[in-house]
C-alpha cells in the first residue's frame, strides 16, 4: 500500500473475511501504515517530551544521590516522603491552594461581568474589549515589571495615589501577610480578559427572543441571568475553571521576578519549589518527586477535563 | 446619560429602560480605565526625565519635559536587539517545525482509517493537559543528554508537536470537500501533493489562527529558556527583560525599566492593534495554548 493510493480504499479492504488473525492484523497494520507515518513526527516529540518526560519523572524520583557527584543510588520512596516533610513544599502547596482559589474566582467573576456588558458588538465595546484584553497579551514577565513598581513602598504607583488614603503604608511586596495577595493581583489584572473571551462566545448561545419573552413575563435582569444565562453558560464555566486551575500551577513567572518566593516562602508556589529544587539545590530526585506529586494531584482534574475536552475537539 | 441610550439602541425594546445593565456597563468602563493604568504608567514614566525625580516617578500626568533618554539607556544597557533576535528565532523555528507536524497528523486525524485511532487522539489529547511547563526538570535532562544544553533548538524542542494545533487542523480538514480530494486523486495526485495542493492552500485561516497563538505563547515562554540557556547572548526577550529589570531595580532606575518593557511589549501590542480581530477569535479558539 503506497502512500499515493487513496485514502477510502483501506476501509473496504480491511473488511476482507476469514483471515488469519496474524494476517488480518498485519494487512490492517499495513492499510494503516501512511497514517502513521503521518503521524510520527509529532509522536517523536510527544514520546520525547511529553510521555517519555512522565515516564523519567517517575524514574528520577525513585533515585537520589548522597553527595551532587556521588553516583545515584535507588532510594525508592524516600524523596517522596522528604518532600511531604519538607514544610517548603507544604507551604508550597497551600500557597498555591489560596492563590488557585484567591485567582479563578475573582478573575471568572469579573470575566462574567465584563462579558455581560460587553455582549452587544459596536465601537465602543470593541474598543473596551481589546483595553481589557491587552494584559493577556504581553509577557508575565513584563507585567512583573510593570507591577514591581506598582507595588514599590511609598513612591510607588499605588502609594502614591491610594497609600494618602491608609493609615499605615503597607509594604505590598515585602510583607509576608500581604505579598501573595499582591501576586494575585497581577494574575487576575493578566487572566480575566483571556476568560471574557469564552463568556463572550458563550453568551452567543443564549437566543434573545427567550430572554425578551422573559422579560414580557416579568422577570427582571437578575431573574434573567439567574435562570437563563447562567444555565446556558454551564459549559463554558466548566472549561475557564479547567483552564484557571491549570494556570495557576503553571504560571509562576511572576514570583521568580517579583519575590522569588519571599518574604520567608509566603509567595513560594509548587512550580517555583520544583525550579528551586532542580536548579538551585541540584536535587533532581525531589525535584521529580514534587513533580510527581504535583502531576498526580492534577489527574482529577485531568478526568474532569478530559471529557469536556475531548466533547470539544468533536471526540475520537 | 444619553450616550447610554445611544449605546442601547439595538438592545430588545422591552429591556432597553433596565439600569442594572446600564451600571454593569458603567463599572465594566471604570474597570477597563483601571486595567489600562499599568500601560498608561508605563508610557509616561517612559518618557519622563530623570530629572523629575524619584517622588514624580508615579505620576500618571505626562511629564512637561518628555525625553528619549530612557529609551537610549535601555537600548544600551540592555542589549535588547540580540534579545529580539532570539526570540525572534525561537518563535519562527518553533512555528515552522509545527506547521509541518500539525499539517501531518491533522491530515491523518481528519481524513484517514486507521487501527488505534481512539488511543491515540487521546495521547495527543494527554499533551493538552500535562502543560510542558510542568515537566520542566525531565525535559531539562534530557536536553542536556542531547548535547542541546544552552541552545536555543534545545528552547524550541519541546514544542514542536503540538496537539491543538493538529486538532485545529484536523478541524480545518474535515471541513474540505472530499470532491476537491476525488477530483485531484482523478488525475494521479500523490497524497503529499493532495495536501500540499488542496488542504493547506483552503487552510489559511487556521493556520494564522494557530500561528497566532503559538508566537504569543512562544514570545512569552519565560521558565523553560531561563532554565536551558546560560549564556547572555542566547538570551530570548523575558528572560533579558527580567535580568535588565534586576540590574535596573538596584539602582531605582524606573524610567529605564518603564522603556525596556515597553521595547519587549511593543511588537506584541502593535501587532495586535492592527489585527485585532483576528487575535480575538484565534484565542477564543485556543483554550488551552
């Protein structure tokens, strides 16, 4: 079978009856061959990077070394159990709990309503779109820039303008009770213009001639949204929340610029621990174990996911 | 107040009197005034001389005297150039590896039978939810085992296979009429040629779609090449950026830093005033990058 016979012929051919088992699997390899060879060079990268990557996470984590040049030695799940024990990672892991949870509702939420009120499509919404869209996108990097000095203790842009108003000028940056709040601020300014865009397409769907039959029967703008919209947004909601909750474990940029975890740990979040680790203490072996770990608590959401994206792609 | 009503006017007639979405809107418009301080502050502080002062850095009112001194400054200390380059280069190495994987398989993935097909959509769908940027630490190693350590090709490698750009594409593909296919088959058109002929040429759009967000994304990649590169002129853009902004932090030289973000940003925004629309909808389509 040649790469330049058509495509429909293998579909009649693979029907043949009464084949031998090895035979009809070899003769259905064979009609499938150019989709594979297709299909290589992205299996290539992703067996590389993507499975191939899992696969040495697991390895590593089960190895450790007693000294950085000493060889390594099997340790099984002893640097699982040091990273649960290390009260940096645990700290890790509820920093980022607070500030998953302290990001996706305030960003969904301002989505939703920026979305609400910019449905109708003129100028001036258009114009209003693209300002709130700006953030989305430049680099996390860029706006860590730009919000360190926002943040700067009193001749900052925030001091400056609001800090007159406060009894006490907070340090936003440098105060272990307010930092990681200030980070957050940074993600919800950079996200919610991103989730708007899905409300928006979202709101697409929701007919007008229903919500103006709702209306002529009395129920006003919040009984509408209450009962209409939000149902029809169901989806929608489901798949920003997928999409935030990945966020905030993956971007980080913000703290390695900002904080670089501090003021003691209270801006350290998983990813930037697994960074410490690999390249700050050279310890692969802990560094794969809270990759692990974090991999792992990600499958739930991975299950969840994966239904609502696979229904989007138009399944299999 | 009437510019309210101007803007209401094709709403349904029945709703058209309703002040909760009126102050919605409001709120959405003193917002959007709020989300574009940042960018405001940035121009200005651009342009301010250093002469102002430190206390005047945060003044959003444009400075009377507007200088290009710190746009010098930073071209200068920063070398931002080079930076661009590299980035540069990493966006189009990356996008046009892509181009030819996702055109490959999508094609796959839209028009041919094959055995494993369900188990394979979903291991391409796996890449959708394990974020590259979480396997960091292998992926790191094994750059390193392929000699591809400080590279920018040890950058761009991870990436070249992307599996929402082959459900783009596959997307794109199935949407072609199969005749067009019959009728090219007809007269002896190889399979390559089938797609390089018919399904890339009625692509198009798709393909900028997905050149779109794969370039923002690359543009904006940060951890993984400040992890893989280690020599200061293979730098890309945020990692040069973050460093300028580190050095500069030192000596509280915010109008150097104010014009070195915006000399990383630039390309971006302008790109994305003049093709707004398109941006858009290819992020809408994006969902995850």
């Amino acid at each position: 079978m040649s790469l330049a016979e058509p495509a429909a012929l293998p579909v009649a051919t693979s029907a043949a009856p009464r084949l031998h088992v090895l035979k009809r699997f070899s003769s259905r390899f064979k009609t499938s061959l150019p989709a594979y060879l297709l299909l290589l060079p992205s299996l290539v990268f992703l067996a590389l990077f993507t499975y191939g990557a899992m696969g040495r996470v697991f390895i590593d984590a089960l190895y450790q070394r007693a000294t950085p040049k000493a060889p390594v030695r099997f340790v099984g799940l002893d640097n699982i159990n040091a990273v649960l024990a290390d009260p940096a990672f645990v700290g890790a892991v509820v920093n980022n709990l607070i500030y998953a949870v302290g990001t996706a509702i305030p960003s969904i939420g301002l989505a939703l309503l920026f979305a609400l009120a910019l449905s109708r499509t003129h100028a001036v919404n258009s114009a209003l779109r693209a300002a709130l869209f700006l953030p989305v996108l430049i680099p996390m990097v860029a706006a860590s820039a730009l919000f360190l000095f926002i943040f700067l203790p009193n001749v900052g842009l925030l001091d400056y303008y609001i800090g007159r108003f406060l009894p006490v000028l907070p340090n936003w940056l440098g105060d272990p009770d307010i930092a990681l709040y200030a980070i957050m601020v940074i993600t919800i300014w950079k996200n919610a213009g991103y989730y708007m865009l899905f409300f928006l397409a979202g709101l697409q769907a929701v007919p007008e001639d229903v919500m103006e039959a709702a209306h002529l029967d009395g129920a006003g703008p919040y009984r509408r949204f209450r009962h209409i919209i939000l149902p029809e947004l169901k989806p929608t909601f489901l798949f920003v929340i997928v999409i935030a909750t990945l966020n905030a474990v993956t971007q980080v940029d913000h703290v390695f610029v900002m904080t670089k975890g501090g003021p003691s740990n209270s801006t350290n979040l998983v990813l930037f621990y697994i960074y410490q680790q690999a390249v700050e203490h050279y310890d692969i072996g802990k560094a794969s174990a809270a990759t692990l770990l974090t991999l792992a608590a990600l499958m739930g959401l991975t299950a969840l996911s994966f239904r609502t994206m696979a229904n989007r792609e138009g399944g299999p | 107040m009437k510019l309210l009503e101007a803007l209401w006017k094709d709403a349904p007639l029945a709703t058209r009197g309703e002040i909760t979405p009126k102050l919605g809107f409001l709120l959405t418009v003193l917002l959007a005034i709020v989300w574009l301080i940042p960018f405001l502050w940035m121009g200005v502080a651009t342009l301010r001389p250093a002469s102002d002062g430190i206390n005047a850095m945060a003044e959003l009112m444009p400075s009377l005297k507007p200088t290009l001194d710190n746009i010098r400054d930073a071209w200068e200390i920063g070398d931002f150039p080079r930076y661009a380059l590299n980035t540069t280069f990493i966006c189009a190495g990356i996008l046009l590896v892509q181009f030819v994987t996702i055109t490959l398989a999508g094609f796959a993935f839209a028009r041919l039978s094959f055995a494993g097909k369900t188990l394979i959509f979903y291991m391409f769908l796996m890449q959708l939810m394990l974020v590259p940027v979480l396997l960091i630490v292998p992926n790191l190693k094994l750059v390193a085992q392929l000699g591809l350590y400080d590279t920018l090709t040890g950058v761009m490698m991870p990436f070249f296979a992307s599996a929402f750009g082959t459900f783009l594409m596959r997307q794109a593909f199935e949407a072609i009429p199969t005749e067009l296919e019959d009728a090219a088959l007809i007269d002896g058109a190889s399979l390559f040629q089938r797609i390089r002929h018919i399904y890339v040429p009625l692509s198009m759009p798709s393909f900028s779609a997905f050149a779109i967000i794969s370039v923002t994304s690359h543009w904006n990649d940060f951890l993984w090449p400040l992890m893989v590169i280690n020599s200061p002129d293979k730098r890309p853009l945020t990692v040069g950026l973050s460093v300028f902004t580190a050095t500069a932090e030192g000596t509280q030289a915010w109008g150097t830093i104010a014009a070195g973000t915006l000399m990383v940003i630039a390309p971006l925004l302008v790109t994305f005033l003049i093709f707004q629309k398109r941006f858009i909808s290819s992020f809408v389509t994006s969902g995850i990058k």
